[in-house]
C-alpha cells in the first residue's frame, strides 16, 4: 500500500484478496494478534481499507507486481511505469491538481520527486543508466 500511498490516502480503498485468512486475522480484536501482524496492522492503519475475499479465479485485476513473470528488472520497471500512465491518464486536471499540491506541501512526498528527478538527471548524464 505505502507504494501506491498518493493514490489511495484518504479514499476508500477495498482490498480484494483470494487469502481467506487474511480476511479473518483483519477482523481480529488487536490484542488477539501476533506482534508481527499488529506491526503490519498499524502500518495498514492508515488507510481507509475494507477486505473483501474473492476466490483467485475471479480476482480481474491481479497484482500486476506479484504475479508479473520478468526475466529483468527493467521489464518489471516498464511494466510500472506503463501502469502509471494509465493511472495518470484517468485522473481529471482537478484531482491532478490536489496531487501535485498535497506532494508539494509533504515534506516526505516532496523529498521522494526530488530523489526521483536526480536519479533520472543522473541516468540522462551517464547514458540512460542509472547513477
């Protein structure tokens, strides 16, 4: 989730999955779950996330990163990078806009596009590879 965090913070998000047990440990009581899975938890905590279980077959949009078979990392990274621009091209100007805005006033957000542009100005500088 914290990959797609300026996607789906602060909207209502459901979480298909085709792990039946996981549905049943999210609607544990706290107390009853092992510390690895409160850690994990909390950091799902932040979103606003309903789980709804789907048998795998019917599951229409599957994890593009868990079930994508790459022979390289730059396969995997195009396959990203094509999956954002259809995200990308969806989005209104409005709620580009709110984007944009909301990544400009987060310090962390902010500190990840300047990461981002310098590591492309550096692949543009050494010949399309990375620093």
């Amino acid at each position: 989730m914290s990959r797609f965090y300026e996607y789906v913070y602060g909207q209502r998000v459901i979480a298909e999955t085709d792990h039946k047990p996981l549905i049943a440990i999210a609607k544990k009581d706290f107390n009853e779950m092992s510390p690895r899975i409160q850690r994990m938890m909390i950091r799902l905590q932040r979103y606003d996330l309903m789980w709804e279980y789907k048998p795998g077959p019917k599951l229409i949009l599957a994890d593009v990163l868990s079930r994508l078979q790459c022979d390289a990392q730059g396969q995997l990274e195009e396959e990203i990078e094509r999956h954002i621009r259809v995200v990308e091209s969806r989005l209104s100007e409005a709620k580009r806009g709110k984007i944009v805005d909301a990544t400009a006033e987060d310090e962390v957000s902010s500190m990840v596009v300047c990461e981002e542009l310098s590591g492309r100005e550096t692949a543009v500088e050494h010949g399309g590879q990375d620093g």
